[in-house]
C-alpha cells in the first residue's frame, strides 16, 4: 500500500464531489462481485447485502484527474471500463476481501495497480470509514496497516493485498473513486476481471456511446 497525498487541485475535488452527489448513480445488483461479498459475509454471520455501491460515470467529467494518474505511472495504461466510483452507504457490512488474485499469478503482481481516490471536501478522523489492509495472499495477519480517509488522498495498492473499507458516519457521502492500472497485463486477466466486477453488464462504450472521450 502506498499513500499519495494533494493529487489534484483541491477546487478539482470539490468539482468532482459535486458531480458525484449531484446526480443519480445505478449500482450493481447482480455481479460476481456482490454475490461472492454475500457468500463471505454469510459464511461469517454478517447481515447480507442488495447492492454494491459500484457505477460508471461519464470518464470526461474526470479527464483532469486521469491524465495526473496517466502521468504518475506512465507505463501503466487506463482503460475505461475499470474506472468507477465507490458511494458505500453508511449501513454497508464491510469484510476483509481480496480484488483478484489466484496463485498462478503471484509474481505478476506489478501487472495490476488498484487505485482508491478519496474523493471528499473534508473528512475528520473521528467519522471513520479508513481502508485497512491486513497483509498478501497466503500471509495474512490479524493487525492492519490502515489508510486514513483524508480529502484528496490516493491509496495505490496491489491485487494481492487483503483489504477492507470500514464503517463510517458523517454528514456528508463517503465518495471514491476507484481504477486498475494494467501493465502488459494478459486478455484473459481483464476480461476475468471484467465479469467479476460487472457480470454480463455492458461496456463502458455501450452505456455512454456519446459520452466525450477523457484522453
């Protein structure tokens, strides 16, 4: 886990926080990705979940932030199906959980970065909702590393890492913004990825045919 501090302008968080909170989001219903988070949490007595707060929006209302993050890690490319933003409700059963890893793939870690952009005009510690990390695949451990949710703070990660958001409680929405960055990463990597994330839901292209392209 590494932590990247003032990535934007400030008044570009504040623009984008407005965006998000302004409009209406579909959240998924249906996808690998909520059904295996209810497995986990019914496995270990937890209240289930109907959604999970993940939705695309139109990529161009975030060209600036993108390009920042193209120019971070230039070798990793962004593709728009695997940007989202993440609005978790305050009632949200959270569990320690995996993005993607099999064991095939340890080794090739460097092939994925997964990206948490905290998205929120101000946040104070005591209204929680940190992301902890509790160690890699196969090495696990029971006291985390946490990420505290500050406003325009970057948490990058690997796909191996064990990690969890938290309960929180605040006046105001919990706003994520959530990307994979792919680095020679095989098809069959994406594409599982992919349907773990959105089921069968259509691309990106095909719910915003017309939307301006971010590059």
């Amino acid at each position: 886990m590494d932590i990247v501090d003032n990535v934007i302008p400030m008044e570009e968080v504040n623009r984008l926080n407005n965006f998000f909170i302004s409009n209406e989001w579909t959240f998924q219903t249906r996808s690998p990705t909520l059904r295996f988070q209810n497995m986990v949490l019914k496995h270990r007595g937890l209240p289930l979940i109907k959604t999970f707060p993940l939705a695309r929006f139109p990529l161009h209302n975030a060209s600036k932030f993108l390009h920042i993050i193209q120019k971070m890690y230039p070798d990793y490319e962004i593709e728009d199906d695997f940007v989202g933003v993440l609005m978790h409700p305050k009632d949200f059963t959270h569990t320690p959980h995996y993005d993607f890893f099999e064991d095939q793939y340890i080794g090739k870690q460097y092939q994925m970065k997964r990206i948490l952009f905290y998205c929120v005009p101000e946040w104070k510690p005591e209204w929680g909702g940190n992301t902890e990390f509790y160690g890699r695949w196969n090495n696990e451990k029971e006291v985390p590393d946490v990420c505290q949710i500050k406003p325009n703070r970057m948490n990058v990660f690997d796909w191996d890492e064990y990690h969890t958001g938290t309960p929180w409680d605040a006046p105001i929405p919990r706003v994520v913004i959530t990307l994979y960055l792919w680095k020679n990463t095989e098809a069959k990597i994406k594409k599982k990825i992919y349907r773990y994330i959105w089921g069968h839901a259509p691309t990106y292209s095909e719910v915003y045919p017309d939307a301006k392209p971010w590059k």
